[in-house]
C-alpha cells in the first residue's frame, strides 16, 4: 500500500481526491493533478484496486437517455482505515481498552484535562489562536481535513452539505463580532470532516467526543479570539470552532 | 404518523440518577438543554415516538425506577437513527457533561430492544428489559449499542410484551 501511494502523480491523484470529501470524475481529477485524463484514469484504477479509493458511476451532467452518453465514473476516499506500523502494533486495542476503562471508571473529567494539557503542549509557547484562518492551518496539521462553511442558524441539524463556494479567502480577522440581531453577516465556522480518533469515539462517543474537545481547546487556546465547541451532526468531527461572539459569555 | 417503513422498531430505555434535584442550580444547565434536545429528538430523522408525561414536556417527572432516577423512553425506526440523535446531534453534549449531573451507574443504565413497528413499549415493560438485560447479559430480547442485535435476529422475540424472565 506504502509503494501504491509512492508515484508522485498517483499521490496527488490520491490526496486531491481525499480532500474533496465528494464524488470526482476523472477529468476534474486528472486537471487538479495536472496530468492527462487517461493517466489519470490508469492511476485513480490502481488506488481503487488497492483499496485506496472507491469508485462508482454516475451521470456527472445531469442529462439522461439517448445521447447523454455512458455513466462517468467517479472516486471517493475509501471508507476503510488504512494504517501501517513496523514492527507490528496495536494501538487501536489498547486504546478501545483504556477507554472502556476509563467509561467504567467515570474518567471524563480526568481524561478532559489530559487532554487540555496535551493540546496545550502541542501548541508551545504560541498565543492563542488569532482567527479562523489559523485554526485551519493547525487543523489541517494534526489530520481534521478542516473547512470554512458558512455558519448556520443556531439549531438548525440540517445536512446543509455546502462547503464549497463559501471562502472567498478574504481574512476572517478579528473584530466585527456582530452583536444581535445582524442577520445579514454570513458568518463562517470551522468544521472538520475527519476525526482522528474515529473508531475510539464510534465506541465511548461522550468520553472520546469530550477528550477531542479538551484536546482542541488547548490546541487553539482558550484566551484567545475563538472558540471550539460541540455542534454534533452525523459523519463529521463533533466539534466546531468560530470566534468568540462576546468574550464574556 | 406516516405508515411504518420496518416491520420492527428499535425501542431504548435509559435511567439516570440525579445527584442533586431537578430544580438544584447545579442542574440549571441540564434543564435549560432539555426542551432544545427534546425539540431536536421529534424532528430527528427516524423518531417516532418519545414517553411524556401526561400534561408535560418531558418524562422527568416520571420517577418508575427510584425517587431521584429521571427516565427517556422512545422508539426509533433503525438503530443508526437511534444512534445519530444520540451521538450526532445536540445531545451529545448533554451526554459529554453527564458527570456532573448523573452518580455513576455501576449496573447497565440503557437498554434497546426491538418492538413490532406501531407498539408503543410501556414503562413496565422497558423496566423488564432492563432487568432482563442486567440479569441475564446482552440477548436479542434486550441488548447495547455495543452487543447490538439486528431486527431479523429478534425477531422470535417480536411480541409486544417481554416474556417473563
């Protein structure tokens, strides 16, 4: 699997296709990694033979019958978790273990500020985080394959699926904490589509959840201009972070 | 209530132990978050029914299992419904701070079974689940999320009523 992902063109192909969190057709693939589409189409083959990638069919035009041509095929991460040790090592175990351990036990407190401190560590002798563009580098470093989505109402579970078209980029600087009722402010938000400590949280979901959170409250710091919490919803990390509307609060 | 899509239901006890009354300021915050949950719960996708008391909100005034013990009993279409609400919604962080609202529960404290779809479970009956399940261990009759058993694996169990343990 190590030597799948070793051509440079086949990883780019890889990585694009991970990042999108959606179904890509070859030829947005092949243009992203900027190689031609039947190469693209070789590679994207291999990575879903070796179980990298899931593919599918679909008509990517929206047209059907005659003439609106054969189902595109399109590719998705693989659901699968892939991990690799050498020598052999569980870890997965022995955390599933220790968290069973700890729910018994009624840990969470305990577990929490382990976590907080570790964040902490993590983050060094660097501020708290200035602002949402940060947060997403720092995300990104430890694997939450972050994005900037446009918040929603309060409240609202909706699967509002609308990552894309949102972040012009423009500085999400300090400030403007909109007070009231300022509608009209599209506010954005940091949302994760990947939890790191997946299988762990399926498992022990308020110990785990409760743990991630501490753990990014001391990544990004408390005392600073924004702020995590949990904002649940299915298939995606369970915590969200925004700037802080009134720091008292 | 539209016509059931599945022949079987999930239903899902839980007890929890209050370590200080409802109306203690120490569970201002669990009781502030109970209206929103339980507004999130019926639009949830999947629900179909919650137990309340006749002429309330909710069920805390209910006490079945003990005088400080609240209970939540519902049914859900599929055990991924169940499980979203739960872990994938607003509730999730009513469960990150059970602590410190709930003792800790050395015996099980939740407790799913599969009813026939449009059986509405009693409290009597959700309290011989539970009992069936700490006595006896998960079973189809009574299991977890963790020890979960399908629908078709229950089904000899389907009646309406729990047989007797």
């Amino acid at each position: 699997m190590i030597a799948v992902l070793q051509d440079p063109v086949r990883r780019r192909l890889y990585e694009y296709v991970a990042a999108q969190g959606r179904e890509v057709g070859r030829n947005e693939a092949a243009e992203a990694a900027g190689v031609a589409r039947t190469l693209a189409a070789h590679h994207l083959e291999k990575l879903t033979e070796a179980g990298l990638l899931d593919s599918g069919s679909r008509r990517l035009t929206g047209r059907s019958g005659p003439g609106a041509g054969r189902p595109a095929k399109v590719y998705t991460r693989a659901r699968a978790e892939r991990s690799v040790s050498l020598p052999a090592r569980d870890y997965r175990t022995a955390a599933e273990l220790l968290a069973e351990a700890a729910e018994e036990a009624g840990l969470d407190a305990g577990l929490r500020a382990a976590a907080r401190r570790r964040g902490e560590a993590l983050r060094g002798p660097a501020p708290a985080c200035g602002g949402l563009e940060e947060v997403m580098e720092v995300l990104a470093g430890r694997g939450y394959e972050p994005r900037l989505e446009a918040a929603a109402d309060a409240g609202s579970a909706g699967d509002a699926d609308g990552g894309e078209g949102v972040g012009e980029g423009e500085g999400v600087g300090e400030g403007d904490g909109a007070e009231g009722g300022a509608a009209g402010e599209a506010e954005r938000v940091v949302r994760m589509r990947n939890c790191p400590f997946h299988a762990v949280a399926e498992s022990f979901p308020p110990l785990v959840c409760g743990m991630n959170l501490a753990l990014l409250e001391g990544l990004i710091g408390t005392d600073g201009p924004v702020r995590a919490r949990m904002d649940a919803r299915p298939g995606e990390c369970c915590v969200v972070v925004e700037l802080s509307k009134n720091n008292e609060d | 209530m539209t016509a059931p899509r599945h022949a079987a239901h999930l239903a899902q006890l839980n007890v929890a132990t209050l370590r200080y009354p409802l109306d203690d300021p120490r569970v201002a915050p669990f009781v502030d978050m109970l209206d929103p949950v339980n507004a999130a719960a019926d639009g949830a996708p999947g629900f179909v029914w919650r137990l309340v008391e006749d002429g309330a909100a909710d069920a805390t005034g209910l006490r079945p299992a003990g005088e400080d013990v609240i209970v939540n009993l519902s049914v859900w279409e599929t055990q991924e419904a169940l499980w979203d609400f739960a872990y994938r919604s607003g509730h999730l962080e009513v469960m990150r701070r059970r602590r410190e609202w709930f003792a800790r529960h050395v015996e099980a404290h939740m407790v799913l079974w599969w009813v026939p779809a449009g059986h509405l479970p009693t409290v009597g009956e959700a309290m011989e689940r539970l009992a069936d399940l700490r006595a006896n261990g998960p079973s189809p009759r009574a299991f977890t999320f963790a020890s979960s058993y399908s629908e078709a694996e229950a089904a000899p169990h389907l009646q309406a009523a729990p047989p007797t343990v």
